[in-house]
C-alpha cells in the first residue's frame, strides 16, 4: 500500500506535468492524453484540481466527449468544471447543452465567471435577446459583472439594439461600473453605435479612448463603410499614425461592396508601396473588385502576383484566395480556366464547389452543369438554387420544376430565391395551375413580400396569359424596383397594350426610378408590337440624350424590328447603315422577317445571306428565306435552300404547341397523330371549320408553303399544331373558361384568321401566346389589331 508521502509525490509530478499542457495545442492534447492514461494504468485516482484540469484541456482541444465524460463521474463538480463545459459547448455551437449545464448549475456556487461563459455563448450564436436576458438575472443574483461580462453583452447588444436610448442607457451602465476606460469594452460599444448607426456618438466615443488597439481603428472603419460613408472611413484610415492592414482591408472590401473599383485599386497599390502586409482578405477583395468589375486582365495580372510572392500557402489562404479567382475566371468567361484552378486546389469547400457550377449555368453550359451538379457529395440550399434557376433560364423548365420537387423531397426548404426560378420555369412552359400553386406557397411560407418572387410572379402571369392577375400583384408590391417596373411594361407589350406600356414608363419615372437598358429594350418591344413608330423612334434617341444610356445592338435590332413591321424597310436599312458597329445576327433578323411580312425578296435575300454567313447553324435564316420563295412562287429557290440545309446538317426545328389541362401539359405537332385522343380532336376540329365557314371564313392557302393542289393546302392548314391544341382544351375544358395554348414559333396566318372565327363560334376567349407576343381572341377580333 502506497504511502500518502508518495501518493503526495507523485501528485505533485502529475500536477508539474499538466502544468506543462499550456498553451493549448495539439501537442498539449496529445500530452494531456498520455498523462491522463499513465494515471489510469498507475491506479492514480484524479481528484479535484486534476479532474479540474484535465477537463479544461479537454475542453479547450475540442474533445468535448472525454471532458463530458470526466465530469459526469464527479459527484459534485465544483464551478470551475461546470464554466469549462460551458465555454467548450458554446466554442462547438451546441447551445443547448450548455444551458443545460447552466441551468443544473446551483445557484449558491455560480460566480461572474461563470455567468460570462454563458453571455459569451449566447452573444457568439448572435442571440442577443437571451443575452440581455442572462445579463438581468446575473445582476437579480447580486452578481458584479465585470470588464468581460460587458464585453459579452455588448457584443450580444449590437445585433439587436436599434434605438438611441437603449445605447446611451448601457453606456452609462459601462460608465458606473467603472469599466468606461477599458479598451475591449469602448471597441464593444462602439458596435453598439455604429449598428445603431449612431455614427457620430461612435466617432466620439472613438476619439476620447485614451488607448486604442486595432479592433477600435477597424470597428470605425467597417463602421462608415457599413452606414455608406466612405470619405469619413478613408479619412480615418489616411490619418492612422499606424498601417494597420485589417483596416486598410476594411476600406478596400468597403469600395468594392460600393462598386468604387478605381478606388479600391488605388488603395490596393498604395498598399503595395507602403509596405503594409497583405492577407488573404486583401486578395479576395481585391480579386473580386476585378470580377465584378469584368477587369480580367487585371485580375489575371493579380493571380500572377499572389503565385509568385506567397510560396507556401496556408489552406486559411489559398482556399478563400482561390474560391474569388474561379469567381474572376468565370465571371470573365473563362470557365475552363477557373475549372482548371478548382482542379488544382487542395483544398475546396462548398464555396469552391457552388462557383464552378455558376460558372457553368451562366455559360449555359447545363450539359457540364448537370454532370457537376451530380459529382457534388454537398449541397446547399445556394446550390439548388443556381441549378433550378439555370434550367429555368436555358429553357429546361420541366426539368427546373422536377429539380425544385427533389430539393424538397431531400429536406431543403426551398428559399425565395428557389421559388423565383420554378416561377420561372411555369413562365416559360405555360404551366399556369402549377404557377398559382408556387404562389399560394408562397404566401404561405411568408415569402409573399419577397422582391424577387413577386417579379417572377408577374412575369409568370404575363406570360401564362392572365394579364389582369399580374397588373393586380404589380400595384399590390409593397416595394418596387426596375425590374418590377421593367416587367410589366415587358407584359404590357407582349399583350399588345403599347398604349399602356408607354403609361407606364411615364409613371416609373414620375416614381424616380431611373430607366436602364432593359427599359428601353422593354419599351422598344412594345412600341413595336403595337406600331407605335414614332413613339418608339423618340424613346430610342432618348436614351443617349436624356438618360445617358448608349445604345446596344440589341436595342437597335429592336428599332430595326419596329420600322420593319410598319413596312418602313428602307428606313430600317438606313438605321442598319448608320450604326456605329457591325450589324450582328439580331439585326440581320428583323430585316429578314420584316422582308418576309411584305414580300420585298431582294433586300430579303441581302438580309439573309448575311444573316446566314454569321448564323451557319441556324434554321431560322433558312426558314425565312424559303418561306419568302415560296410566298413568291420561286419554288426552285426554295428548294436550293432546304438542299443547303441539307447540306450544311441545319435541321428545322419543328412547330410545337401545348396546352395544360387538369395539371398535365398537352402538345401538339404538326399534322400529330400521336396524341391518344388525336382522332376526336381532328373530328371536332372539322365541326367547328363547318361552322366557321358559315360565318366568313376561308382558309387562306398562300400559308401553305408547298406546291400542292388546293384541297391538300386545306388539309395542311387544318392539321397545324395550335389548331389541334386549341381544338383539344375547347374539348376539354369547362364550359366558357379560357383557353391558353402556346407554340414554340411564330402563329401562323391562317391560324390567327381561323381563331377569330373560332372565338365566335365558340363563345369565349382563346389566348395564343408564340415565339414573339400573345393574341386574345374574342368575338371574331384579335388583341393584335392584326398588327403582327
């Protein structure tokens, strides 16, 4: 049996070597371990001050479980094990137990210390309620909060204090205690004023601290940065006595989240010169100042200069550094090359993974989307978001909305953001019963108010043909921003209502809300599809003059269209003439199709030849110009090109139409036999022709673009998918409810003649939406004026 003289010595030599544990590193742990388990095998049974400390080395090394254990085999731990677990339970965010700790904890041996591990969990969790909370019951127990209990609960404070009294009411208490000269407390109440945005009280609080550390020089900085005060924060960091690197990162992270680019740079450069160490956050910065600004070069030029100054990275550099150069990659278009830098980091997170993907989608790139997409073991509710979105936004819609279904069935609960991309998805495919059903989720999940799910939303509706409910969401928006205004002047002007449109530019500008190049894309359009020529001539000479905005070749594609549609072709070649670039694809088109709508084949086949050296692959330019030769009678010309099409491997891309009907999207192609109710659509399609002749119709045959007798153009002209489509819904749905069909490409003549006739032989309102806007057809009249 050991003597107590040993037991005392060989106390005192475990005591010296836990000393020793100090300061906490994986070497200490593993010391602690050893020491720890020789006490076992030697049959030394820890008591007090050794359960004390090996439960603190436990807890400070992460290895929560081994303190965890330690402690449950005391039979009444002391404070000192008990604040330990708190601080390690808190320091692995599981707050939970570390109240539960507290709570268990008798009242009659808490101390200060033990309190502020508690306000310091709850103030790190951003929980300031609970803060505040704890704070008054530690002051009901008679406890003195000292110099950290302050610094714990004004850190918990500035996320939720938002009015001037609260934060002259706890200066004040920092000032009795007697804690108004200790710098951690000042820098802590500082936050409380700069997020009250109390700028001023924060400044002279700042300037009467008799010592200030780089957490008071960075808390003022990031402060005017925050509260958009640039010039203030630049002054401050200019008339630092020292260079302080976090606050000139503050300063540049500050210009950039402004879009100062030139201002960041500059700094960044002065940096360099003066000396002052750069870190990972000056690279990211920095680097992303580049990508948004589209400077590749530059970043480029900063990639090389990051390689060749930082030889041995640490992962807490490269990997931040590396995630904003695939950024900058990408956002240049040059994804390959940010693939390349994912390929070679070794380290990634999930960060890494989501910028890759981005990269991708924006390149429309889905096909090597998807495939990443899969390869990802993580996923986060970002992730999900950009994949659906990208669908949706590359024409993949049904597969967009499949994606939003699996994000939920796999427990993400899908953001706003998520929502705006299947809204999008139902946008394109017309799928309006699944539409109404997002948003009735919508407004459900709390998600009604949201700025980017509304637009969707208006959008959605335009396009799925219910005009009335989009107008209604627009002046229900609690807010409004120029994309909601851009909406819905792009709505009016699908519908027809340019009139309307051009009403509500005036109103957004009477709004202040400053017009951008989509504005007057959107004006453009609907100037265009209602022939408003001379309302849109003056929008387009507007916008350099009036709004400084220089016009793109998208929006002179878009002029080109709108004289072209007036039949005013020699203006619109005069345009093409006098722009200050190379005409491009866009405007080759609108020529194209203008020369096709009133026959003028020589400057057609200018239009198309041009169009077709730019566009080898694209049938459209093949289309136009056959239909042209066929409207002509040129009926060997018109077989020169489909052999040139032939030739050159151009497949047309076949007409299409669909209509929804109890949920389920119907479609329809030419001439379809596939459909499993085709035979009584094609019946019922005869009765209502029957019936329609009765009124005044004549099928019109010069449609018919194939040299064939009279009877068989009529049977063509029968068999068109949106005829088939819109016979099927009057089919099938309710008696006098709208019928909304969509087709891929632009409605046919006849088929826009014949359903005016249908309208009034049927009683009710069919909505075609195709390639370019939407007819409504009612009592024998279209929407359009047949103005299209």
């Amino acid at each position: 049996m050991s003597s107590p003289e040993f037991i005392r010595t060989v106390a005192i030599r475990y005591a010296t070597q836990l000393q020793q544990c100090h300061p906490q590193t994986p070497a200490s742990f593993s010391l602690a371990k050893t020491i720890h388990s020789h006490m076992i095998t030697f049959g030394f049974r820890p008591r007090g001050y050794f359960l004390n400390r090996l439960i603190d080395i436990y807890s400070k090394s992460s290895m929560i479980i081994y303190a965890r254990n330690l402690f449950d085999k005391i039979p009444e731990p002391d404070i000192v094990p008990r604040t330990s677990l708190v601080s390690a339970y808190s320091l692995s965010g599981n707050i939970k137990k570390a109240r539960e700790i507290f709570d268990q904890t008798p009242l009659a041996i808490r101390d200060s210390v033990f309190y502020n591990a508690m306000i310091t969990a709850y103030s790190r969790n951003d929980d300031g309620h609970a803060c505040f909370k704890l704070f008054r019951q530690m002051l009901r127990d008679e406890l003195t909060p000292d110099n950290f209990t302050f610094t714990s609960i004004l850190g918990g404070l500035a996320h939720i204090v938002d009015r001037e009294m609260q934060c002259k009411q706890m200066h004040c208490m920092v000032l009795k205690s007697g804690s108004g000269f200790v710098t951690s407390v000042l820098n802590a109440l500082v936050s409380v004023y700069v997020n009250c945005a109390m700028m001023f009280e924060a400044r002279k609080l700042f300037d009467e601290m008799n010592e200030k550390d780089e957490l008071s020089w960075t808390t003022m900085v990031t402060g005017y940065v925050r509260n958009d005060e640039l010039d203030a924060a630049r002054e401050l960091v200019d008339g630092m006595s020292e260079k302080l690197g976090v606050a000139w990162n503050a300063m540049i992270s500050g210009y950039v989240h402004h879009g100062h680019y030139k201002e960041a740079l500059d700094m960044f450069r002065k940096m360099h010169f003066m000396g002052i160490k750069m870190d990972e956050f000056t690279y990211t910065s920095i680097i992303s100042g580049c990508a948004h600004a589209g400077l590749f070069h530059l970043g480029k030029q900063l990639h090389c200069y990051v390689l060749r100054t930082e030889n041995k990275p640490t992962p807490d550099f490269s990997l931040p550094v590396n995630n904003a150069l695939v950024t900058l990659y990408w956002k240049c278009d040059k994804v390959d090359w940010a693939r390349e830098i994912f390929n070679n980091m070794p380290v990634r997170d999930l960060v890494s993974w989501n910028a890759i993907l981005c990269g991708y989608i924006n390149a429309g790139r889905i096909d090597e989307g998807r495939t990443f997409f899969k390869e990802m073991s993580e996923r986060n509710h970002l992730t999900w978001t950009v994949m659906i979105s990208g669908l949706a936004q590359n024409g993949f819609g049904e597969e967009g909305l499949k994606l939003f279904n699996q994000m939920k069935l796999e427990g993400f609960e899908p953001c706003d953001y998520a929502f705006t991309g299947a809204i999008t998805s139902c946008a394109m495919l017309g799928a309006l019963e699944n539409g109404r059903q997002l948003h009735a989720q919508l407004v459900r999940l709390g998600f009604d108010s949201s700025l980017s799910a509304a637009n969707a939303l208006i959008t959605m509706y335009a396009r799925c043909g219910v005009m009335e409910a989009a107008n209604v969401l627009f002046l229900t928006m609690p807010c409004v921003d120029s994309v909601s205004w851009n909406a819905m002047i792009a709505a009016l002007g699908q519908h027809g209502h340019g009139v309307q449109a051009l009403e509500v530019f005036e109103k957004m500008l009477t709004a202040g809300i400053v017009p951008d190049r989509i504005t007057f894309l959107t004006i453009l359009s609907a100037c265009s599809h209602a022939g408003l020529v001379r309302e849109g001539q003056y929008y387009f000479n507007s916008m350099q003059r009036l709004f400084g905005i220089t016009p793109g070749e998208d929006h002179y594609a878009r002029l080109v269209d709108l004289l072209c549609r007036a039949g005013k072709l020699l203006e619109a070649k005069n345009v093409i003439t006098s722009m200050p670039f190379e005409p491009g694809a866009p405007v080759w088109e609108a020529l194209l199709a203008g020369c096709r709508t009133h026959g003028n084949i020589d400057l057609g086949i200018e239009a198309a030849e041009r169009l077709i050296e730019l566009l080898p692959q694209y049938d459209g330019s093949y289309v136009l110009l056959s239909n042209m030769y066929a409207t002509a009678g040129r009926w060997d010309d018109m077989a020169n090109v489909r052999k040139l099409m032939r030739d050159r491997g151009v497949r047309k891309e076949p007409g299409r139409s669909w209509v929804e009907v109890e949920n389920k999207v119907h479609v329809f192609l030419v001439d379809d036999t596939a459909h499993p109710e085709a035979q009584a659509v094609y019946d019922y399609l005869n009765q209502l022709m029957l019936e329609m002749r009765r009124l005044g119709y004549v099928p019109d045959t010069k449609f018919v673009l194939h040299d064939t007798d009279s009877d068989q153009k009529e049977r063509v002209l029968s068999a068109h998918s949106e005829k088939l489509a819109v016979a099927f819904a009057l089919m099938k749905l309710p008696r006098g409810a709208t019928v909304r069909v969509f087709k891929n490409l632009r409605i046919c003549g006849d088929c826009h003649n014949a359903f005016k006739f249908m309208s009034k032989v049927v009683g009710r309102e069919i909505v075609v939406r195709d390639a370019k806007r939407f007819h409504h057809f009612r009592d024998c009249k279209c929407s359009c004026g047949d103005y299209w």
